[in-house]
C-alpha cells in the first residue's frame, strides 16, 4: 500500500453525531460532508475519550486516554512529557500545522524545570503541543481574556483591516448581534441567538480559518503536510452570519430528546448536572426554539465551505494525495436529557461523527460504506502514522489504526466497547456535591447493550441500550441488574489496566532485552561456570 | 513543629522484612539496626510498589506507583516528566544527594526531543534522576557491562589507589573469591557464595559506600541534605569479605519455606516463575547452605556499618537534626515457595523492613513502638516533604506522609490494604508463557486478611491470610471464594483509579478556578445580561 503524502483532519467543535444529514437529521442538509462520507467511511459508533474540548482534543492529538496523559479538563496542561501528532510524523518529514482551535495549555512548570520556555524553537513547538502554529486560534476571545493573552490575535487584525473597529472586533461584530436601534446584543447570551452576526459571512470564523487552511495547503507546494483545520464553530457563542442564522426554524428539529422518568430519584451525579444554569436554562420553554437555529445554521456554513475547500483541493489535485478526517471533540446537550453543554455521557455528548476518506484504491471497496466498528478518538494518531509510514508506537498509543477498517477489514479482535471519562471538578456540580479536587470523576464503558457509567464516591449508572436506547432509564441502582453491573466494572478494570505507562521503551526492545543482559555479564541464579569446551 | 533539617535515607538491596533480628529473624542479630529502631518507629507493613530493584526504587523516589511512574522494570527509563525527591525537597534549599545505588536509567529519547543532554546542569539532574549525583554507583559492575559504559568507575579507582589491580577489581577483588590454588573464582556463580570476598571488608562496597556518606555529611558543615545512602548489598554477587562470609552456617537458618502443595496444579504464572534457572537453582539441595551465609553476613556487615556511621552522628550532633529511615527495595525467595529472586507477591519478595526515626520531640511518645498500618513505598516522598517543610504536591503523589503516625495520629482514614505490580515482560517467565510484551503484568491487593494478584490473562491467585499466613494454599481458582475475589478485584479498580493523573494543576489552582473562570469574560448558558442596577 503506497503511503498517504498529505492529510487534512478536520474538526468541528462541539457539533453532536447526528446534526449532519449522512447521520440522519432530517432537516439539516449538509451536502458536502455527505458527499465525503460517499467517498469514505463513515463510522457510525465513534467515541471521544471525555466529552470536554480539551481532554478530548489531548486525546486526539496523542492517541492516548485522559487517564493516561493527564491533561483532564481545558485549563489543565498537557504534561511536556506527553508526544503529539507532531513528535510521530514530522520526523517522516510531514509538516504537521494547526489551523484554528487545539484548546492546549502548554505545560510551563514542565518546560521551567527543565529550563525551556516558549521563546525557543523547541518549547514553542512544545507549548502548541508539538504543532507548528500556523495559525493558532482557540476561537474563544471575551475582551477580559483577549487582554489577559496580550490582546493579540490575527483573526482581529484581519478584521480591521477589512473595517471592523475596536480592540476585539472577534466579541464585537463575529459574535455579536444588534437590536432595533443598532445596539450591540452580545452573542455570549443566548436571547440573541437568533440575530444574525454582524458580519458578512465571508469574514466570518469558519470563511477565515477554512481560507487559511486554503493558505497553508498552497504555501506548502509538493512537500507532505497534515493540516489540523479546526473549527470552533458551532461551539458557542450561538451566532451565525447571516443568511445562516434563520435557515432553520421551529420546524427543523423535535423536541428535547427528555423524559419526565429521569428527573424522577435521578443519580447524584446528573442531578448536579441537572441544577447547573446552563442545563436550566435549556430545559426551558423558548431556549432551543432560541438557540438551535444558530446551532444549524453554523453547521451549514462549515458544510458550505467544505464543499468549497474540497472542490479546491479536487481541482489542484490534492484529492489523490490527501487523505480527509471529519470529526468533532464532542456533542451538545442542547437541553436534551435535561442538560446543556456536554460532559456527562449520554450520546448526545460522548458520541461524535467520523469520516474517513483514504483516496488510495485499496479503500475503494469501502467508499460511501457505513462501519459499526466501535471508535475512539484515540483511534486517529495511529491511523495517520500508519497512513503517513511513520514508525508505530505501540508503547505508548493506546488506540489502533482504522486502516484496516477502510480496506473493509476489520480485526477479529477489534474492540467491543468504548471507554470514555470525566473529570467534573471544575464544574458546579462538584461544589453542589461537596467532593475534593479529586474525587470529581466519572468513568463510562459502553457495548453493543449496554453503557455503565462510575462515578467515584456515588452509585454508577447503567442503560440497558437495547431496550432503552433513549437512555431514559438508570437501571445504576436497580435490583436485578447486580450481574450486568459487576460485568461491566471488571470490563472497566481491564480498560484501565490497558493504560500503556511504559512510554519509555518500545515493545521490539522489549523483545530484544534479555539478549541485551546476556551480553552485560551479568548472571543470575547460576550455580557455576559452564564446562569448558573440549 | 519544627522542619527536620537533613534526612539519611538509608536502603539496602535486596534485604527481606525477617532478615533483622528486631524483625523477629533469631539468629541473624543486627543490634544497631535494632536500636535505630528502639529510637523510632518500627513499621511491620511496610511494602514496596514493585518487588524490583528498578521500578520499585522509581516509586521510592516519585511517590507514585508503578501504574503511574511508568518506569516498569531495572532498564525502562524514569519518563523525563516524572518529578523526584530533588524537584521537591531543592526548592526548600535541601542538596539532595545519592551515595550508591538508584538504578534509575536517563529518559534520553525524552530528554533529546527536548534539547537536553546529560552535559548540561538540568540534562544531568534529571538523568540522575533529581539527585545531586555525589556518588552513584549502582553496584553491578560485570566486565562487558562496565566497559560499555566507559570503563570509569570511581570505587574501582579507589581499590586501584590500594593496591588492587587491573581494570576491573570491582568484579575480580570485592565480588570474586579464591580456589585452593589461588584460582580467582567468581561471585557470579552461587557456588562460590561461601568464600571470603578477595579483599579487606575495609575495602569492600559496604564500607566504601558509608566512608562516602561520612564525607557528604561533613562536607555539607551546616546547609541541610538528604542523603541517599544506597547500598547494593546483600543483593547478588552474594559474597561476603571476611569475617562475614562465615559467621552464619546451617544452624543460622530453618529450611526453605515452601511446600509441595505449592507445585499442584500451581497458577501458571508462579509455575512459570518456578521454572527459572534461578528458582531451579536454589530449589535444588545445598544452595541455600551455600548462599545463606554470605547473605546474612552481608546484612550483618551492614549492620557494623551503620553502628559506626549512627555513632558519628551521634558526635557530632547530627543525630538531633536528622531523620534516619532505614528500608529495602524488595525481598529475596532464597528458594522460598521454590523460587529465588523476588518480583512475585509472597511476603518475602514484596514486604521490606521500614524504620523511621524522626528526632523531633513530638515523635518521642513513640520511639520504639511498632506499626501495623499499612505502609507503602510512595509514603517517603510526601513523609520527607512534610518534615523538611516542602509545598505539599497532592496531585502528584500517590502515597501519605507518615509523621502523623510518628506522632502516635494513625488517622481514621488511613488505607487498609497495600497495592504492588509487576511487569514481567523481561524474564524468561513472559517467554515460556508467549506473552506479548504488554502482556506480561500482574498487580496485587492485600488486605489485613486476604492477598489478591490479578495477573492479566491467566487466573489469579488469591490466599487467605488470616488462615494461611504462609501462602501455600492457592485460592485463585477455588470454588467457594468467587464473592472475596470479586471484592478484592473491585479494590484493585479502586485503587488504579486512585492514580494521579492531572500532575500539572495543583488541587489549590483547581479550587480557585472557577472564580478565574469568572474573571474572563467567558459565559455559559446564560440566557441574558443581568439587569443593570438601579
């Protein structure tokens, strides 16, 4: 099989498994990812590692779980030990660059002690982690943090360039929407959901970074690159430039995906949940109706440019050498379940779209298919090292590449769960519950029928996903159900045991180790010389 | 309370818990280790994190378990973001010194991504690992081994300045015995483990290494240290210089403890283990005659060593602002349950002796005592942290510190079972079983009455303390104990969750930052703007 030269990961952020129409939403039609998806695979169970930007971005960037590398939630730093997409392929020569958001806190206390800092080749290339900063965006600039970072940021200067005035015209105009007299109606409050941004389209977030990915891909000429475009669209603020922002109305999407029964004795844990202001606030009247039409109509934009971007690339060639990843970091509550954001593990929230487009003929026979195969984020590095030809790291990857998968040949021993987790500390929920900074942690496994979710220091919750696949019915403290629940906690041991910690040593030295010690002269257990040779 | 000024940190190789005469052993009297005893406490449970010299000693030094640190046996390298005692107790102005043996190999693939290299003051803490390296010598010296590594070996210039000759009198004077014709015969053989060392027990490892941890001591006038001191011994090559090679013989020591019932149907991991050369070894009749001497006089000798070095700090003052902590890494079968070496769970491969004596006056009411809390290897990081008054890393680390229970505090929380792992991946165990060389794990839980050890793809074991205090009965497979092994395997899940995983936020920054989160302009799920005040 010929090596892959360039690949484009895509990622939207915060955009749920089923709002793409090749998922099945009925109303929201997203041509161009569907068409993608006709020319690969679609992966229909595909999990991320924590239902949170960051850890689950920390995940997708190294291949390993949250319980491996650490960085639990957005603002934790991912440890300077920890290798990233970048440390695996750019050795093979691949420029591997971000486009847009990575929400990675570089690990200062890490690079002091070990006297690096940001200002040098190495602890920039660390701090971004292990991307060349083509175009770092973490798509969240609200003027109190934008000044904190030094007020600077590139998508801002573009912007005034093209008029936009003020300090952050990114708060002020791509996320902002006017009232009747022209006041400015701030995009961070949901009310104003439905105005349109104002901005033009074509200077809008997702038009920018999708022009610079456009930038970065020509600037790199013949030489192989993986390009990060990342997306913080449709993560709030909810607000889409016109025309997106009234494609949809009420007749576009159901009701809250909810139910009367789960409010009822609910698990200590979502209860919390259930009281934060932002799950408040979407369970009531008047929220979606408000908020989901920019959801839509931002997930129609993206698929709008990726159709431009993918015709580009089709037109200059770049087609038959790149390989295409769609994905997400994790869903959107939007008030089903009672909640809003994400970080519990319903499938709204832990479960995400994937596709994967490998234009080389030895994935023909899978283009426009659907795989069932369960997923993980931690699936992709070692997709792209092995797509790229670059030297596995079984040592410390923790997923496995789908490569054969899109040849449409799945391993006899492919997974049969998923394992995804939570760390709840920096929530309201934990404050609500009175737990320390540690004891704020959730644990989920999943199979084909079943989804077990631990919670540290509260009773765990169990969905019987083939007769309940609405996950309406917590069977977590039920009688009867003692079996399946014992089952599914030794299933989640023998996960955790499968935490690879020996990043140190690669498993051929493993092998080759005790030829090493014969070598060293050291001897063990022997009770005496070997007889001379006659 | 006052901050403890300097910390001896004395281990010993290989030493058994039950190889002390305070320990119970009736023959082997080791008075001077006794009365450090008699000025501290004396901990009955100490066990270590892994029952090898390597990973074991790593958790010494990291305060983490094996499942975190990473570095799984002698030659896997500390992962380069791992912190050591020198990262903690450094900033608090402690020189934080090694005389002897760590076993510690450098993370150079870490190091290098990050532009380090050993010749640098950080490259060569950090590959030390964290000690200031005063004299590191980590005691195994074999000729192809020492001439990989350079040739250069400061004790080895030492015996050279003392008349002893040649390139390696390491391995030809101190580990070498004589024949009757004046033949050099090697310690590395168990034959010859009752000869006298050929050199003068002032010129042997043992007093080497305590002449310079007098001099560290002196050197250091009146800053604050902690010292290392390390000693390989009683650890293979097992031979002792005279007088101690023969001051022990059969009358020294009772038989093998073992029992054929141990080799019916036995889990196939231990009978893998029993199939070693070593356990063969000192399975067959007259090793132990052989070796037992020379180990306990090893011990013995030690013992001397450490009369004279407590006596000198005693003159010299010392004695008021040290802390003294005397432990091994690891145990030693000596044929015990038809094994030799150690890296299974019996208690005498993972249970190690544990002295601590604070000198402080608020440990005086239990000078002398004895503990039966359960102690473990990661409990000295944080216990050294607390008595030189270093800024607690409760994200880090793993263990507890144990001054409150040298105040005479157990607290009401403190744990009730000990955990250990062991990656077997490089014995000759892993290949008769035709593991992978991820495959190769095993990890137990014991509690006051029971030992549980999951080994990852075979059955476990499991023994009934309380009425089997010799491990002889197998229980890992019996019918009738199904309940305590599913009890014990969700403790073994309890505790892996317990892993430390966010080590690059303390729990105090977690705390604060959801006001910081409030600070910067970032709003969820709020319907609208507050209402201006009046």
């Amino acid at each position: 099989m010929p090596k892959i030269k360039n690949i484009l990961f895509i990622m939207a952020d915060q955009l749920r498994w089923d709002y793409l129409s090749c998922y099945g939403h009925p109303h929201l039609k997203t041509p161009n990812i569907d068409r993608l998806a006709e020319r690969g695979v679609r992966f229909d169970r595909a999990y991320v590692q924590s239902p949170v930007c960051g850890p689950s971005r920390a995940s997708f960037y190294t291949g390993r779980t949250v319980f491996s590398h650490g960085a639990t939630w957005n603002m934790v730093p991912l440890p300077i030990g920890e290798l990233t997409l970048g440390d695996y392929l750019r050795p093979n020569g691949v420029t591997t660059a971000v486009v847009g958001k990575t929400h990675m806190i570089p690990d200062r206390e890490g690079m002091a002690r070990l006297g690096l800092n940001g200002s040098t080749d190495i602890g920039c290339l660390v701090s971004q982690p292990g991307f060349d900063p083509y175009e770092r965006d973490d798509g969240l600039h609200p003027d109190p943090l934008l000044r904190k970072k030094g007020g600077k940021l590139r998508y801002n200067d573009w912007l005034r360039s093209l008029g936009y005035e003020g300090e952050n015209p990114w708060n002020d105009y791509a996320n902002a929407g006017e009232g009747p007299d022209g006041e400015v109606l701030s995009g961070w409050y949901l009310k104003n959901s439905n105005l349109p941004a104002r901005i033009r389209e074509e200077h809008s977030e997702t038009a920018y970074m999708t022009m610079r990915a456009r930038e970065f891909i020509s600037e790199m000429g013949d030489a192989p690159w993986l390009c990060h475009l990342s997306y913080i669209k449709p993560h709030w603020p909810y607000i889409a430039p016109a025309p997106y922002h009234d494609m949809y109305g009420p007749g576009s999407f159901s009701s809250a995906h909810r139910s009367q029964a789960e409010r009822r004795d609910p698990n200590p844990v979502f209860e919390a949940f259930m009281k934060m202001e932002v799950s408040r606030t979407f369970s009531e009247q008047g929220t979606r109706e408000t908020v989901l039409p920019a959801y839509m109509g931002l997930i129609k934009q993206i698929d709008d440019h990726l159709g431009r971007l993918f015709g580009w690339l089709e037109e200059t060639g770049r087609s038959d050498d790149t390989m295409i990843v769609f994905t997400s970091d994790h869903g959107d509550y939007l008030g089903d379940h009672w909640l809003g954001e994400k970080e519990l593990f319903h499938e709204e929230s832990v479960r995400v779209p994937l596709i994967v487009c490998d234009p080389r003929k030895e994935a023909d026979a899978t283009r426009g298919t659907v795989s069932d195969a369960f997923v993980e984020a931690i699936d992709l590095v070692p997709t792209f090292m092995e797509a790229t030809g670059a030297r596995a790291a079984s040592h410390r990857l923790e997923g496995r590449s789908l490569i054969p998968l899109l040849r449409g040949e799945t391993p006899e021993d492919w997974r049969d769960s998923v394992f995804s987790e939570i760390d709840y500390a920096f929530y309201a929920a934990r404050e609500t519950l009175k737990l320390g900074p540690s004891d704020a942690r959730g644990y989920m496994i999943r199979t084909d029928h079943w989804k077990y979710i631990h919670f540290k220091g509260f009773p765990p919750q169990l969905f019987n996903l083939g007769e309940d696949p609405d996950e309406f019915i917590d069977l977590g403290r039920s009688s009867g159900h003692e079996q399946i629940r014992q089952e599914m906690h030794n299933r989640l041991l023998e996960r955790l045991l499968a935490r690879k910690n020996r990043t140190t040593m690669t498993d051929d030295e493993v092998m080759e180790i005790r030829d090493r010690e014969n070598e060293s002269g050291i001897i063990i257990g022997r009770w005496q010389e070997p007889a001379a040779a006659e």
